[in-house]
C-alpha cells in the first residue's frame, strides 16, 4: 500500500520538478524565483499532475493484482509447516 501511495506523490510532484528543470536549464529567472511560479503556471502543473495521478492509479488498477482466472488460496499449516497465502 505504501508503494502506490508513494508512487502517486512521486507521479504528482513530477510536472514541478520538471518545471523546475526547465527554469534552472533556461536561467530564465531560476526556479527560486518567485516570479516563475505564477498562478497560471501552477494552475496548469496543479492539472497536469492531477492527469498524471489519475493516469498512473488506472494504470495500476488495469494491469496490477492477479489474473482474471487466478484462485486465491489463504495461508495454512501442511505438516506443522506455514504456507502463506497467494494466487494461483
């Protein structure tokens, strides 16, 4: 569970990083400028990260987990020994 989250943050924070890139490559006004980050231009990171999010947790959901045919065995004791559970 901590994977997806952290992936999501990773997925979200990635349109401001790459802004931030593109301001330092360009010596435009240097990303610690605050004069870079209009309303605009975080209204337009603010969605594409969103899209980014939205895209990467459907991703996820289609082809993550098990195969449509796949039976869940829960885990058990056989000869004194634990199975743990899965797919199969």
């Amino acid at each position: 569970m901590i994977r997806q989250l952290l992936i999501g943050i990773a997925l979200f924070l990635a349109p401001f990083a790459v802004y931030a890139l593109y301001l330092w490559a360009t010596e435009e006004a240097g990303p610690a400028k605050g004069s870079s980050w209009t309303p605009l231009a975080l209204r337009w990171l603010t969605i594409a990260a969103l899209m980014l999010v939205i895209a990467g947790f459907a991703l996820w959901v289609e082809h993550g987990g098990a195969p449509p045919d796949a039976i869940y065995v829960p885990a058990h004791m056989e000869n004194g020994q634990f199975v743990p559970g899965g797919f199969k």
